[in-house]
C-alpha cells in the first residue's frame, strides 16, 4: 500500500532477459500451433505466409515497436496512456477503450481452445483421445466441445489458473512464469520437430511448408493474413501498450521487436515442420483447419513409435503456449483497473475472472446450447474471433500508427526509441517513422476495403 510521501515504485519486469521472456510469451501462443499451421494448410501453403510476412514487415512490427514505445513514455495502462501523452484530446483514449473491450472477446474464444488443450494434456495422457483412426479421435474431440459442462468447466479453470498468476503481480507472476516456460517451450518444440523430420513423409510435408499456391489467395484470405500478423504479435490492442509500460528504460525497444517477432515465426516454422510431415507420412489432409490439433494430430502421432508420448508433449507444449499469450491479454484490463480505480491486484483480477467467465460461456457453449445461435452466419465463437483479429486489431493498429506518426510526432518518437539519445539508431528510427505514418496505413487500409469486398 502506498503511504503519504512515499510512492511505491510500479511494479515491473526486471531483467533484460524478464523483458524478453515476457514479450516473447505473449507473442508465442495458440496462433503458432492451432492458427497458423491450420490456416496456413486452408489457404495455400506459403502462399499464404508470405503475405502473413509481409503484413508483418509493414504493419505487425511497427505497430508493435509503436505500442511499445508509447507505453513505456506514458508508464500506464492502455487507455490512460493516451490520456497522458496526450491530454489535449481525449477521444484518443478510444484506442484503449475498445482494446479493453477487445482482451474480453480474444479471450473468450481463446480460453475455450486452451480449455480443450489442457483437457487434451490430461486426456491423451490417459490414452483417452488416442487412436490411429481419425474416426475415433473426431468423435473423441467431438464429445469434448459438445458437452456443455465439460466445456464450461475446462474454461474456467483455464481462466482461474491464469488469474492465480496475475494475481502474484508483473515480476513475481508474470515475469517468473514466462522466464521458466519459454526454454521448456524450445525444447520441447524442437524435441517433437527432430522427431518429425525423421518421417518418410518430411520431405512432402516441408514442400507443402515452403511451395506456394497463389490460387487460393483471395482478398478475404490476404485480410486473414493480415489479422493473423496482428493476432501473432500481439498488436492492436493495448498488451503491448501494458507491457511495455514495465519495460525498462535502457531496453532497446525496436531491437526487442525485432527479436520477438524472429523467434516467434521460428515458433510458427517450427510448428508447421513438427505437424505437416507427419500429417503426409500417415496420409491426412493438410487442409483439416482448425481440427488439425485435435483431431489430425494425435491420429497422426499414435501412428509413429513413441507417438503417445510425443501427443503428451504436443498439448504440453500447446498449454505452455497459451499460458504466456493468454497472461499477456488478461494484464490488460486488469492493469486498467488497477491504475484507474486504484483497485487492488487482487480484485482487479477477481473483478475480470468473472465477468470473463460470464462472456467466454458464450463462446464455450457455442458448439453445444448455442451451436444454432448465430449472428451474421457465425457462432459466438467465430463472431469472437473473426470480429477481433481481422477487423478490430487492423483498426486498433491504423489508429495508433496515425497517434504515434502524426499526433504524437517525429521528435517523441526518436527521443523515445533512441533512449533519449544513447542508442545510435537513427536510421532504423527513420525507418520505423516511415513504416508507421505512411506503409501501415495505407496497408492496413487497403486490405481491409478489400477485403471486405468495398473496393
Ligand atoms: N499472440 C498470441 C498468439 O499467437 C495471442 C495474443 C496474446 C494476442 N496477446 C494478444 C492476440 C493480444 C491479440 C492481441 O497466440
């Protein structure tokens, strides 16, 4: 608690490595091992990356250095960060206000899909969902998401266990956490993609990795890659506002950015050389979406020699995963109602616990009592998911590259990202500058009227 005449000094990541492993956490999550390979096998291979690549490149990243950056100047949650640094006009704070609005409806979806993937750890542990009939392990997820009470139950654990690390606070939970998770990540990671490799089929699977079909590019699916550029780097939003108001001051920020975003593909790669070869080895559709984790792989994996140990490792992997993306999202609101309201931790986290659990219910139960709910053609479910990463984390980007380019300007911006002086990195400072008041815009503009079929 604070006393009179003695500020407590904001509770922070402290070590360059701390910085790292959180940032890199949020970023490593359900989009490398359930979005990407999935969509990636849906819309043309590499086709498909390079555009996810490029919308990196020219909206991702800078957003991200951007979110970054303002939040470590404004030390503050993702709405009052513009408020800070900009209090002549209130209306900016929008941007945060619709990112807090944002972490509830990522988080409805993806706390139910890490719901399934801790059940899946359990679950394939027993050798319940095991089989090398892809028959029997779509009926086996099928009578996961169908039950209601199963559903709802894997969530709210998911959501408890997450809140019982932001609880602990920045350093002693989240840093701590991520910092032990993220090189048991790797291993793991490279464990089952060594073990991939060995396959007959890598070499068909590591072609349909990095051979590119053009034809199935569409603008829907370039908008979808665009989203997932954001979904990955956590960008559009404010968790990256919110983590970088604990960043330190000496970090330097675009390198971070820069490192983050590298290891995360890494991960992504990775995950596809772990996943495809095995699905052409024993004969499966690349194409499976979504249904690729859990139903294709563990098909797949009771198929190889040590395959029920390695289906274990999979979901171990994908838990640990989700964990650090999922700690990112939640610190959002809760950092806001923390710093606002001068909540505790405590019932700041107690206060988005449950009204996360009363709107992630409608995502869970969208293959059971909701399943014929539906708006706009989708569930609760796919509305949650569509709505977020392809339009609400473009729009969140466009808007903050205009704040940081043009409203927040050219002199903040090199004095922030150059450590006020004592990093030499003019250069990729005009870089940046560039990327984000002139390439990100317009992109983020472009693919989304495309997108949405307008132009
Ligand atoms: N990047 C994470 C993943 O790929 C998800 C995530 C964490 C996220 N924080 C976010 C997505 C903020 C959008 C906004 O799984």
């Amino acid at each position: 608690m604070e006393k009179a005449g003695k500020v407590k000094a904001r509770d922070s990541f402290t070590t360059g490595f701390g910085v790292l492993a959180a940032t890199l956490g949020s970023a490593v999550g359900l989009g490398n091992i359930w979005k990407f390979p999935a969509l990636a096998g849906l819309n043309g291979g590499a086709a498909f990356i390079i555009i996810y690549l490029l919308s990196t490149l020219m909206a991702g990243l800078p957003v991200m250095i951007a979110e970054i950056m303002l939040g470590r100047r404004s030390r503050s949650d993702a709405l009052t960060t513009f408020r800070v640094l900009h209090p002549q006009r209130e209306s900016w704070g929008l941007i945060g206000a619709v990112g807090i609005l944002s972490a509830f409806l990522i988080l409805a979806f993806y706390t139910e899909v890490a719901g399934w993937v801790f059940a899946y750890v359990f679950k394939s542990a027993a050798g319940s969902v095991l089989s090398t009939d892809p028959k029997v392990t779509s009926a086996a997820f099928e009578k996961l998401v169908s039950d209601p009470v199963q559903s709802i139950f894997w969530q709210c654990s998911v959501i408890v266990f997450v809140g019982g690390i932001i609880v602990l606070g920045v350093n002693k939970g989240i840093e701590k956490t991520t910092k032990r998770l993220m090189p048991v990540l790797f291993l793991i990671l490279v464990m089952i993609g060594v073990r991939s490799l060995m396959l007959p089929g890598a070499a068909a699977g590591l072609s349909f990795l990095f051979h590119p079909d053009f034809s199935k590019v569409t603008g829907a699916v370039v908008m979808t890659a665009m989203g997932l550029a954001f979904f990955k780097l956590s960008v559009g939003m404010g968790t990256m506002i919110t983590y970088g108001s604990y960043f330190r001051d000496d970090q330097n920020i675009p390198l971070t950015a820069l490192r983050v975003m590298l290891a995360d593909l890494t991960v992504s790669i990775l995950a596809g050389i772990a996943i495809f070869p095995a699905v052409f080895t024993y004969g499966f559709k690349p194409e499976a979406g979504p249904a690729l984790l859990f139903i294709t792989i563990p098909a797949v994996f009771s198929q190889m020699p040590f395959g029920n140990i390695f289906v274990v490792l999979f979901f171990v992997l994908g838990a640990i995963a989700a964990t650090g993306a999922m700690l990112s999202i939640m610190e959002v609101p809760v950092a806001y109602l923390h710093q606002r309201f001068a909540f505790s931790r405590f019932k700041a986290t107690a206060m988005t616990v449950v009204l996360l659990i009363l709107i992630g219910s409608t995502a869970a139960l969208s293959n059971s009592l909701l399943a014929g709910f539906k708006i706009f053609g989708m569930t609760m479910f796919d509305l949650y998911d569509f709505l977020t990463s392809n339009l609400l984390l473009p729009l969140g980007g466009l808007f903050l590259c205009l704040f940081a380019g043009w409203v927040w300007g050219e002199s903040k911006v090199r004095a922030a990202l150059s450590n006020d002086g004592s990093l030499a990195n003019r250069f990729i400072v005009t870089i940046f500058l560039f990327l984000v008041k002139f390439v990100a815009p317009v992109t983020i503009v472009v693919i989304l009227l495309r997108g949405l079929k307008i132009i």
